[in-house]
C-alpha cells in the first residue's frame, strides 16, 4: 500500500541552449539506440446504474470485500491509511506491526495470490453486473502482476532515495493519524516494531549481496546521507517526530479524549522510543550499508543482471499498466518530442523574439493556498465538478528536504475523503516558485487530491483503493500538470509561452525516460548517457550522472510518469479524432474518473464503450 503520491524530481532546465539545437536534431532524431560514442459530480454516491445495481452478483461482491479485509490487515500502516474505521468494514483489530518482509513471507504470499485468482476466476463474468466486470479485469490484473513480482524476489529495490521505505518512513511515521488514545498506544508499539522489521530489510540486503544483486556504491552513498540527515538532531526534543506527535496529542487533548497526565505519559515513552529503538534502527541499517560498499558484482542498470532484461520489461509493463515492449514505448516517445520539436518551430518562426519574453514569463500566482483554489476553480471548464473536500498543506522537515520530492500528496482513507494533505518540499535548494503553480495541479486540483476523492465519492468497493497502478496514477496527475500551463496567464503570447513550458516538460521526462529505458533494458553506460544528452543540446556531465544514477537506484520510475501520461494523451486525441464535434472534454475525463485506477487496456476498454467508438491504434 502506498500512501504517498509523490512529484517526480525529473530533469528541469530552461530551454534556449535546447532550442537553438532543434534545427540540428529534428531531422535527425536518434531515439533510444545503442551510441557509439458537461457532466456534473452526482451526489448519489454511486456512480453504477441503478440497472448496474440490480444485477451485480452478491457472492462476487463479498469475495472483494473478503479480499479487501485481508490484504489490508497485513501491517499497521497499510491498515491505518486505507481506513480511518475499519470496524465498519468488519475488520478486527490487528496487533501493531510493519508485518513481515522474509523469503518464507514472499513464498506465502505467491501461494496466496495464486489461490485469490484462482478464487476470482471462479465466477463466471456473464454473472457479473458491467461494473464488477471491470472490478474483476483490474483486480485480476493486479494479481498476476502480484504473482510474478514474487518470482523476482531478489529484485526488488526496497531501498531508494525518492520512493524507498527508509525515505518515505518518517513522513508516514509523521502523519499517523491519532483519532484515539488507542491510535497513540499503537503508534508507539509500531515504534517499538522498527528494530525488528529494519533487521528483516538487513537480512534481505544482505542476501541480495551474497547472491550478487547488491546495490552500488553510488546508490548505498546516497541512501547513508539520507538516513543521516534523518538522524541529526534526532537527540533533540525539537526533532520532527517529537514535535509531529505532541501535536497530535495536543489536539486529543483539547477534544477531551486523553488526560494531561496521559499526554504527558505518551510524550516521554515517545521521546524514549525515537532516540533509542527508531535511531537504533537507522543505525543498524547505516552499519549495513557500510559494510556492503564495495561488494556489488555489477556496473549499470538491470540489464546486467542475470534474467535482468526480462525482469526489467516485467517491471515496464506493471509500472506502467500496459503491454507495452521497450521498443514500443520508445517509438511513442520520440513522436511526442518530434510533435514537441515541430511546434516550438512554428512558434520560433512566427514570433522570432518569443526567447525573452520566453524567459522573463512567470506565472501570477505564487502562494500555494491562491494557487489550488484558482486551479480548483478552473478544473469545473474541463472535468466533472469536484466533491467537497478539504486540504491542508505542509511544508517538509529541513532533514529530509534534499532527498524527497518537490511535493507530494497523501492518499486518504477510503472512508474520509476529506482527510487530505499535500507536503510542498519549500525547503529543498532546488525549490523553485514558478514551477509551483503546475507541481500542486499534479498534486491537488485536478491531480492526485482531485482524482482519488473524486473516484472514492463514487463509492466503488473498497477493495478498488488499495490496487496500485503507478501509470493511470501518476500518468494522470502528469497530464492535468502538462495542461495546468494552458491556465496561467503569462501575458499576450501566453498560448505559446505554455507550449514551450510543455515542451520542456517532455524533454524534461522523455529524455528521462528514455535514458531510463536504454540503462535498464539495453545495457547503456555513463558514457552513453552523456552522449545521448549531448545530441539533444545537453553538455552538463553531472546532470548525465545524476540522471544515470537515478535509473539505476528507481528503475521504471519515471516511466511511470511519462508513459502513463502518453496513454492519455493518445486515448484523448483517438477519441476525439472519433466523436469531431461530439467530443466533450468533461465527458471524457467523467468516463476515466469514474473508472478509477486500472490498467490501460480497461481504460481504453471503457471509453469505447462508454462513447460506442472503437480506439484503434495508430
């Protein structure tokens, strides 16, 4: 379960050097190969037909919310952040733990997601109402992506800087929601837990050493300095998760629900648990990685790897909810950035000057509360209009600002749409104002705040919020974000100055993504990247490594992102190219909402029935 919706970091950079080469590489684009050198929000909170309803198959229905009640009840924290009541669910109380991350847990968990499909595949799909036949393609999809993720044991990357366990942690550990005295007493068990589930991530490290899958130097240097930054000061009674959590308490406290004494009680266990079993933790954690410098067997992406490449191509098509080859994807890419070259052509040749205003345009907006709710209010020209809800927006701790993302977003409980939080990482050297206007689209209106609210007010079974698909999900917060710069007013050539910000978000994530992909799938080295970046105007040695130590340490992260995003781009020019006139932007987006998170075969699936038009491929 994942709570945390984050912004990629991707690669920003201003777009003159790149634009004067355009006349250069546009004719000869080298792609990814081998370098030598109007419908409203229903507030029926039910988005089925009311013929839907009348034939979904019962027996089905309980077998999801049967396989919801378990699959969340394996650890705490996926518990406490899918469901603020999870008596109402008919869920019983679970002791407080991380759960279990062992070689014989992964063995359990193929058994049991092979016998939840076979379960699944026992119902017949004629029985099933339209929308429990979606239910049951997603929920399918998920599994056998589940399945095969556990033949790749050793594979799996746990630890990372942006999406790692280590990184994102504290801020859950931050965020734990304490509605009760019984949410602190657990919360300070899960505490307690650390030590033990920190040894099982050792012993998994440890194993992927001896068997030659260990991290890189670069990758175990960068995860150290994290856990570092995370540890400094954590002896001070003004660390973040002492003063996070006498917060919480104080608001218990003010609603009656603890004594002062209590209060008073929980603080010190508290500060006793994080200065000794949480820094204990980090710390054995630091001694491991230390004494695993040195040891890796390869230099490079997962090609290297024994079966690397077919574990890679797995990775590519779960992260991105398609069925898309390498290659594939790379021909999408490169027609994006060649439509991306040809327009900022046309513009350069009809407004010759376009450069300055270019880099002196800024948008009007800069403070973050002004900015959401003008984002919310212009959502209502082009997407169903959005449910009640409320937002609060964090600034991230000063020790983990260099290591997380520009922003990120909280998923809320199924249950409480209105529990939403957004952290702008305000703190971090790279922070940058102007680009805050599309980062809190990507993360609030009509992004991932937008989307996930949106898709739980239609009351879908629960089991639907906790099946992770990376590519609608942030494929989609990367389209609303991509579009948001068609909303900002920058002056008289603000159509174009938008067109050239988007531009530079495809180069941004294109060129990411492909380095990403020729790293991981075709053996690329260093000396490639920095090749590939200079054919395309980019000369910068430490952004090449920056960029190539990235893909190593989060392979298919970025393509997440852009991918995701492509795959709407296209259904919506294919369905538009179907409709003409007909076509209806809210409609459209209503139809993909309304489906929720899912692979994008079911995305392109339900469009067509929805507007009875076949999506061919192009």
């Amino acid at each position: 379960m994942k709570p945390i919706r984050n912004r990629n970091k991707g690669y920003k950079k201003r777009l003159v050097s790149i634009l004067l080469f355009i006349s250069i590489i546009f004719s000869s684009f080298t792609g990814c190969k081998q370098q030598t050198a109007t419908n409203d929000y229903h507030s029926t909170n039910d988005s089925s037909t009311s013929s839907d309803a009348k034939t979904k198959n019962v027996a089905f229905e309980q077998f999801l919310t049967e396989t919801f009640q378990d699959m969340v009840s394996t650890d705490s924290l996926s518990l406490h952040y899918s469901v603020k009541d999870p008596s109402s669910f008919g869920i019983a109380p679970i002791a407080p733990t991380f759960g279990e991350f062992t070689k014989k847990e992964n063995q359990w968990n193929e058994k049991h997601f092979k016998s939840l499909q076979k379960q699944l595949h026992s119902f017949s799909k004629k029985s099933l109402s339209p929308s429990q036949q979606q239910d049951y393609a997603i929920l399918d999809s998920a599994l056998s992506s589940s399945i095969t993720d556990t033949k790749y044991y050793c594979y799996s990357t746990v630890l990372s800087p942006v999406i790692g366990l280590q990184a994102q942690l504290p801020v859950l550990l931050a965020e734990y929601r304490f509605d009760t005295k019984k949410d602190v007493e657990d919360y300070l068990l899960l505490l307690a837990d650390l030590p033990r589930y920190f040894g099982q991530i050792i012993a998994f490290e440890q194993e992927k050493v001896e068997k030659g899958y260990g991290m890189q130097d670069f990758a175990l240097s960068d995860i150290m300095a994290q856990c570092n930054d995370f540890l400094e000061d954590i002896e001070s009674e003004d660390h973040f998760l002492i003063t996070s959590f006498e917060s919480r308490l104080a608001t218990l406290e003010e609603n009656k629900k603890l004594s002062k004494k209590e209060q008073e009680d929980f603080q010190t266990t508290n500060q006793y648990l994080i200065k000794n079993d949480i820094k204990n933790a980090y710390d054995s954690l630091l001694d491991a990685l230390s004494s695993f410098e040195g040891k890796a067997t390869i230099e490079g992406g997962l090609s290297q790897l024994p079966k690397g490449k077919e574990y890679y191509q797995f990775l590519v098509s779960s992260t991105t909810g398609t069925d898309l080859s390498i290659n594939e994807i790379k021909k999408q890419i490169e027609t994006q950035l060649k439509k991306g070259q040809l327009d900022t052509l046309a513009i350069l040749k009809k407004y010759p000057d376009i450069f300055d205003e270019y880099n002196s345009a800024s948008c009007p907006i800069t403070e973050p509360d002004e900015i959401l709710s003008t984002l919310k209010s212009e959502i209502t020209k082009d997407f169903p209009k959005a449910p009640p809800t409320i937002c609060e927006l964090k600034t991230v701790d000063q020790t983990l600002s260099e290591h997380l993302s520009p922003a990120f977003y909280f998923i809320p409980p199924v249950d409480s749409i209105t529990s939403n939080v957004i952290y702008i990482n305000s703190l971090s050297s790279s922070y940058d104002k102007e680009t805050l206007y599309p980062t809190l689209a990507h993360e609030g209106y009509p992004g991932h705040l937008y989307q996930n609210t949106y898709f739980y007010s239609t009351n879908p079974n629960p089991i639907r919020s906790i099946l992770n698909f990376g590519g609608y999900s942030e494929g989609w917060a990367t389209y609303v974000e991509y579009h948001s710069y068609e909303t900002i007013h920058y002056g008289e050539h603000a159509k174009e100055i938008a067109r050239l910000n988007q531009y530079e978000m495809d180069l941004s994530l294109g060129l990411c993504a492909i380095i990403d992909l020729c790293v991981n799938g075709e053996g690329w080295t260093l000396d490639d990247c920095q090749q590939f970046l200079k054919e395309h105007g980019i000369n910068d040695s430490r952004t090449a490594l920056s960029i190539y130590h990235s893909v190593i340490e989060e392979p298919a992260n970025y393509l997440q992102y852009y991918v995701g995003f492509l795959q709407f781009e296209q259904l919506k020019e294919r369905t538009k190219e179907s409709l003409g006139e007909a076509f209806d932007p809210i409609s459209f987006h209503k139809v993909i909402l309304d489906l929720g998170p899912s692979p994008f075969s079911v995305v392109k699936q339900t469009l067509e029935q929805a507007f009875h038009i076949q999506l061919n491929e192009k």
